[in-house]
C-alpha cells in the first residue's frame, strides 16, 4: 500500500541521528523546557527571521495561547474559515470566544476576504486565516482588514511550514502565527508539539507565563495559566528535522507539480498558489465528482487516500445551533476533495502510477 505520507521510510533515512540526539535528552535528564527546547526556539525564529517564538505543547493549544496573550477572551468573536481543520476554531472556544465561520475561495480554498469583511460586528477581535493544505492565504488582503477594522490576525500555519508568501516565509504577517508538529505535518514530532509566533515582546512573555502555569518564577504565579509546555524529546527531534524541512519542501513541491501537469491537462480543479506564493503541499488535493468510486478503485491498486475536510466547520455537530447561514463554494469543496500521496519520500515511478490510476476512474 502506497501510504499518504511515509513516516516509516522518513524514520529510517534519519534513525542514528535522531537515536544520537534524543540519547543526549536522556543523559541531561532535562525532559520539559530547558536547553534542548530553547535550542530549537532559537533555531526555527531565526530560520523564519521572526520576532519571537515559543515552543508548546501542541498546535491547538498554540492558537489558544496567541489568542489568550492578545487578549481575546469570553464576548470576543474571531472569524475563522469554514473549510479547516476541526482545532482552529475549537482554539477559539477554548478560550471562551466564539468562533464565526466565513466561505473560501473556490481557486485557492483559503479564507475568502469579500466574506470576512461581510463577517466583522462589533464583537470581532481577531481573524484566524488558515494557511490550508500549505498554501498561503492572500496575506496583504487580510492585513489590510485586519487594519482596518483593529483586529488581531493569527496565522494559521499548521499546514505551511516555510512557505513563502512575497518572497518572505509565512508567519512573520500576523499578529501571531501558530504551527503544528503533529507527526503527520510537514515538520512532524515524535509525539505532539506546536509553536506560537509572536510580533509584540509583551504578547510573547505572557505566551511564555500562560504555558507554564502563569509562573514569573519557580513557585510564584503571575497569572492562571496552564500546563503547555513543549518536551525537550520532541524539540531534539525537531532540530535534527529542521536541518532537512526545505529539502523536504522542495521535493513536495517537485512532486505536487509532477501531478499537477497531468492532472489539470485532463481538465481536473486542483490547489491554485496565492498570487505571488509558494505553498509547500501539506497535501495534494484534487476536486472529483465521483470520490468514492475514486477511492474504492485506487484502494485496490494499493494506493491510499484521504478527504480533508469531508464536514465543514459550520456543519459539525459540536457547532450545531450557532448562527450559521450560506457557505457555497466550502460546501460544494467539502463532497469534491481527495487527498493523493504526498510525502518527500514518494518516488517519482510512484506519482506517475498513482496519476495514471487516477485518470482512469476520476472524472473532473
Ligand atoms: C493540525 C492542525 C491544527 C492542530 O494541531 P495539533 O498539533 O494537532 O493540535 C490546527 N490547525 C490546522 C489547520 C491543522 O491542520
């Protein structure tokens, strides 16, 4: 079986070194925080040329973090795209604001700025635009809502490890930006963790205090806080990761186009980059009218596949009786989507015989 993503082959090109540097947590003993995590800090803010950065626990609990430092809290609206992932908007609950859901683009599948300005009351604090299947939202347009309207903008860039957007990698546009090391991500752990971006130094010391208990020092407590931190196992595996992500990200790259030359010729929708970016392919996705039979026939030729995201956010249970109302193209994208194998490992014989599998079931 041909998997989405080939996390056993990744492991196996990387095991000594990984083995070599999560044995060096073990000798310190130093297993939460401390210098392994501050290490990769470091490393992935000046990789980024960001302001400030702070490892967490995971990327859910990133995006409530930057959202409770910034302020936003219980009676605050943050609009959110309905076509995400489940967390971007449970990050908003938890924090006690509602989330409230706007359409996509149909070309790009991210946050759709016409709909958002159509969102805004005046109970909206903050936008979270999500960076979806890595492709960068139109980060001037939201800003300059964003501005407009003084709200705080919050990156989403659990899908976008270092793409670009104007040149410049994603994360730095925001308020705050947050990522994912889920395993599955693009930069993946070996276990859960996340990172928030922040622009202002205040923001960012109290990012630091709310993920560890609000402390100022050992056993004094500024804030209530509560227990984010990142694991020192996970930062070393991420360190030695980082020293691979942007070849990893061209060879995504290399094969999303290797698809997509084929796949558009036979007159198929799929992910079209934000003008003036470059996504870096969290997943390849492609819009079909027949997805099932697509999925059935290419399960078995070994070739798995995935839909992301089969329910919109305005139309999951946990959000049922919130003021909802029309979202057209998300839900038309929602019946269409399937995810083919992406991964860096993913051979160039291995594309071709997926792309010529899927011709011969999908149709556009
Ligand atoms: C994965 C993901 C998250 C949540 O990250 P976790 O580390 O799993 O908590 C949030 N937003 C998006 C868009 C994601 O893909």
């Amino acid at each position: 079986m041909i998997p989405l993503v080939d996390l056993k082959a990744q492991y196996s090109h990387l095991e000594n070194e990984i083995l070599d540097r999560v044995k060096e947590v073990f000798k310190s003993t130093h297993f939460i925080q401390g210098p392994f995590v501050e290490e990769f800090e470091d490393q992935f803010v000046k990789m980024h040329a960001a302001s400030f950065g702070a490892g967490v626990s995971n990327g859910t609990a990133a995006i409530s973090l930057a959202l409770e430092a910034l302020g936003v809290g219980r009676g605050d609206e943050v609009i959110v795209p309905t076509h995400t992932f489940f967390a971007t908007a449970e990050a908003v609950c938890n924090v006690g604001a509602t989330p409230v859901f706007a359409d996509i683009l149909p070309s790009t599948y991210c946050l759709d700025p016409e709909d958002v300005l159509r969102k805004i009351s005046s109970k909206t604090k903050a936008l979270i635009p999500v960076h979806i299947y890595g492709n960068p939202v139109d980060l001037n347009a939201l800003a300059e809502i964003a501005r407009g309207h003084a709200l705080y903008m919050i990156e989403d860039s659990a899908q976008a490890h270092f793409a670009k957007y104007k040149g410049q990698y994603i994360g730095s546009f925001g308020d705050a930006a947050t990522f994912s090391f889920y395993p599955g991500k693009n930069l993946g752990a070996f276990g859960d963790a996340g990172f928030v971006f922040c622009k202002d130094e205040q923001v960012f010391q109290r990012v630091k205090k709310l993920r560890d208990h609000g402390r100022s020092d050992k056993y004094e407590h500024d804030l209530v806080g509560s227990n984010q931190r990142m694991d020192a196992v996970q930062a070393a595996v991420l360190s030695v990761k980082l020293r691979y992500i942007l070849e990893w990200t061209k060879s995504r790259q290399e094969k999303a186009m290797l698809y997509d030359e084929a796949i558009r010729r036979a007159g198929f929708k799929t992910i079209e980059p934000t003008p003036s970016s470059e996504p870096v392919y969290h997943l390849y996705v492609v819009e079909v009218s027949n997805r099932e039979e697509v999925m059935v026939r290419l399960k078995e030729k070994g070739i798995s596949t995935g839909i992301h995201y089969p329910i919109p956010l305005h139309k999951q249970p946990a959000f049922k009786g919130m003021d909802q109302g029309c979202f057209r193209v998300a839900e038309k994208v929602a019946e269409r989507v399937i995810s083919l194998p992406l991964c860096p490992e993913l051979t160039v014989e291995n594309v071709n015989f997926i792309t010529a599998e899927f011709l011969k079931v999908a149709r556009p």
